[in-house]
C-alpha cells in the first residue's frame, strides 16, 4: 500500500487517522508540529501527506509554500481544517494541494479522498542509468534476506550499499517492507533494545512504533517491561 503523513497538531485527529489508515493497510507517519513534518521529509518522500492547515507553530499554508519553493513538494498533499475559508482552500490549492477535508472527517470522504489522491500521485521514474544495466562481472549476487539477516554484521557503508544493490529490482512495497525491518532490527540493536529511545530517535509515537514493529514481524517482547 502507500506511506502516509499526518500532519496534525491535535493527537485525536493524529491517532483517529493513523488508526483507520493503518487498517486499511497504509504504513503512517505522525508529525504535530510543521518542524517534525519538516525532518521527516528530508528523511523520505511519503505517497501523500495529509497536513492540518491552523498549527501552532508554522500553518499548513507555509509548510506547503516552503515545500513548494525547495522543490519537495513532489507527493500529493491534502489539506485539513475545520475552519478554512474557501480563500484559504484557492490559496492551498494555487500552491499546489490537490485537494481538501474538511473537520470533522467522514470516514468514508477520508478514504475516497485518500484513494484518488494515491491514484493521482506521480509514478516514480527510474534514473537513465538504472533503465538498462549492463552485466557486471565483478557483481557479486546477494540473496534479499541475507541483507536483513546479515544487517547486524554489516557496516554502516556495507548495510547501505547491500540495501541499494538488492532492492532495486524489487517492487516498492516489498522493498520498503524488507529495509524497514532491516532498519528497525538495526536501531533495537545498537540502542540496546529500548522502545523510548528507538521512538525519539526515528520521531515516531511509541504506539505507531509498536504497530510498526509488529507489522514488519518484529519481537518486541523482551521490551514489555520497559517504561
């Protein structure tokens, strides 16, 4: 399915959307403030983004302006508000929003808005130099588990190289799926297993991250008595 981020400074509205598009398969990333939006972003490119426009901080409005103006708006963006003005929807939309929810959210209108908003986002084009590869004879050929199973015993430089050599030639989904427990393994490992520090580190609510966990199979067990 796709990666989505919530961008919502109300926890209500962060957990309610985070619930029911996790049900319906998508893998989501929470932001409350435009400063987390920000870095999570710069981390990766989201299939959509679902951004609050009234925030405390930055508004929805300035977000999307400075994504638009650093070239990162490059995923389809849907506003959110319970009180914007239809001048504040023109506005969003010039910039370059595709489209608008209004609060409280139907459950139904989420989903239809969700779907043809992934159906609208642009397909990822492969770089020139990746079209036609050509035979390499020094290529070593590298199974797609033995980069998660090896991932410990892997340098940093090694990991990442294993990870972009392996999972080109895999769709996304499974490619995403494979480096995130990859990712996700490595993290418990040198932090030593601890939920709270995993959980600050990747920005991540340590709900969404449990869910996460255990949707990428991951035992996380041994941590239940951690506080």
């Amino acid at each position: 399915m796709a990666s989505i981020l919530v961008v919502d400074d109300e926890m209500g509205i962060r957990e309610l959307l985070n619930e029911i598009l996790t049900d319906e398969g998508h893998t989501v990333y929470a932001a409350e403030s435009a400063i987390q939006a920000r870095t999570i972003r710069e981390q990766m490119r989201p299939d959509l983004v679902l951004l609050d426009i009234w925030m405390p901080d930055t508004d929805g409005i300035t977000l999307l302006k400075e994504w638009s103006n650093t070239g990162q708006l490059t995923m389809p963006v849907v506003m959110m508000s319970g009180h914007a003005t239809i001048d504040t929807a023109v506005e969003a939309t010039r910039i370059g929003a595709l489209n608008f929810l209004e609060k409280p959210i139907a459950l139904q209108k989420l989903l239809k808005t969700v779907s043809k908003a992934l159906e609208s986002a642009p397909k990822y084009i492969e770089p020139e130099q990746d079209r036609a590869p050509q035979a390499n004879t020094n290529a070593v050929a590298i199974p797609k588990q033995a980069v998660v199973e090896s991932a410990p015993a892997l340098a940093e430089g090694e990991f990442i190289s294993g990870i972009a050599k392996t999972y080109y030639d895999l769709p996304l989904r499974e490619a995403r799926d494979l480096f995130e427990k990859a990712y996700f393994e490595h993290q418990m490992q040198i932090m030593g297993g601890s939920m709270t520090k995993i959980s600050e580190y990747t920005g991540l609510e340590r709900t969404h991250l449990y869910r996460k966990l255990k949707a990428l199979g991951i035992d996380t067990s041994r941590n239940k008595g951690e506080s």
